[in-house]
C-alpha cells in the first residue's frame, strides 16, 4: 500500500505546466538535453539555460549505447557523454539541480535497458526524490510496462509512452490509456534530427491521438527553429525540441557561447509556441 508521503515526484507539476501554457493560449516549449554533454556539469547549466530561455519543460537525456530513436547529432552528444563516465547517478544530479535552481518540471528520457539494470524501484525512488517530474520511455512497450507503471505511480512519477504516425488507432487509444502526464507524439517515421519540413503526419496523429484521451498531446523529431514551433503549435499541446540545442552546444566553440546560444533558441522558439 503505497503512503502519500512517498509521491515525492513532480507530475503535478508537469500537469499544472501544461495546463498553463494552454491557458495563455499557446503551446508549451519542451526541450530535450542530454545528461553529462558536455559534461555533467555542462549539461546542467545547459538545462537551466534553456528553462531561463523561455523552455517550459526539460526532458533530460539518460546516455545509451544503443539509442534506436535517436539521430546522429544525439548520438555524438551521447557518446561524449558516455566516454567522460556519465552514470545514472550524474542524471539523477542533473534533474535535481535543474530543479531545484529552475522550479520547471524536468523529466528523463531513457531506453529501458539502463532502468532495468539499476532497478525500477531504486530509480523511481530516486528520480522521485530528486523532485523529478517523470520519465520518457520510447522503447517500454505498453504491454511490458506495468511493473514500471505500479512504481512510478507510487512516486508521484508520470508515463509518456511514444505513439508514431504507424501506431493504429486501437493500438493509440491502449498506448494512451496506460500513459500519464502527456503523450509524445513522434510527428514521422525515424530518427531525430532536424528537417526542412514536420508536415502533415504529425497534425493527423495529433487529431487521432487526442480522440483516445485528455492527456496533452506533444510533437517531437524534426523541429529545429521557430517557424517550425508555430507550424506545430497550431495544432500541439507541446513542441518538442532537441537537435537543435544539442547541435548548438556541439558546434560552439567553447560553453559559456554554448549556453548562450542556447538560451536564445529557446527564447526563439518560445516566441514560436505562442499562436497568436
């Protein structure tokens, strides 16, 4: 029997977060970076930097050798990351400091063979604790998830499951059902990585997704600059952006211009996201 004292995770806060950025009207900015790039300091004043930006969420990168839904700009960051020892305890830290110096929900990204290894109850507790908001599991499928789900739900944690524009309906309306916090709609087949357009899939999964269930729905892979952000704020609950800030700090020549830049996407982008 879990105890309400245990829910030290920040669902509610990602909820309120979301439920805000719609109120005003407008798409909530969710930017993704990688714990430990370009170390794990680095990384952390990078996740404040795009908050102070105008980012209304984090989803914070778990490093992984094999990562299937990522393109080659993540990938590098990850194996930088990887190759100066970044453990999951470094990612913990990560989404604690952020917090605690941002007020913004953070969450984890991860593939879930890292979880599975350190354990789902040592880290749901510990991502909980660190005042974490939840976690982003693209490759958990739903039907294996329940052991993940029971522990996150006892740490006050949400469950963003990915749906893709192959995901048919009946599969979306089972994919939504066990998910929580919002749904993370991929807006094409692929990686990510930026791309000249996000197109018309993205807005089709997003009408389809939305008829199986009141979470927010929001759209990442592909979107890199603030025409984008408002092509995709038209018709999200969010706007996933990761490639881009990731290649900003890959191709600055040094941090403190890393952070910089940075910070003046999200600021772009935040722009973006408002509809009007």
């Amino acid at each position: 029997m879990s105890t309400a004292s245990e829910k030290t995770g920040r669902i509610q806060l990602l909820s309120d977060t979301l439920a805000k950025a719609k109120s005003e009207d407008r798409a909530a900015l969710v930017a993704y970076l990688p714990a430990g790039f370009p170390t794990v300091d680095g990384a952390i004043e990078a996740v404040k930097a795009v908050i102070e930006g105008g980012a209304d969420v984090v989803e914070v990168g778990l490093p992984h050798s094999d990562p299937v839904l990522d393109g080659a700009i993540i990938q590098t960051a990850d194996d930088i990351a990887l190759r100066g020892g970044v453990k999951i305890a470094d990612v913990i830290r990560t989404v604690r400091e952020a917090h605690e110096a941002t007020g913004a929900p953070v969450l984890v990204m991860t593939y879930w063979n890292p979880i599975d290894r350190y354990g789902v109850e040592r880290f749901t507790a510990e991502l909980a604790a660190a005042g974490g908001a939840g976690c982003i599991l693209p490759d958990l499928p739903v039907q294996e998830s329940a052991l993940w789900r029971e522990h996150a739900e006892k740490h006050g944690l949400a469950t963003v499951f990915v749906v893709a524009p192959s995901s048919k309906d009946e599969r979306l309306a089972t994919i939504t059902a066990a998910g929580s916090g919002f749904v993370y709609a991929a807006s094409l087949m692929g990686v990510t990585g930026t791309r000249e357009s996000v197109g018309n899939e993205a807005q089709a999964l997003v009408r389809r997704t939305r008829a199986t269930t009141e979470l927010p729905v929001c759209v990442g892979l592909g979107v890199s600059n603030p025409a984008q952000a408002k092509e995709v704020a038209a018709f999200a609950d969010g706007v996933i952006v990761g490639s881009a800030f990731v290649k900003l700090l890959l191709d600055a020549p040094d941090l403190p211009a890393g952070l910089a830049a940075v910070r003046s996407l999200a600021g772009e982008l935040a722009e973006g996201v408002r509809r009007s």
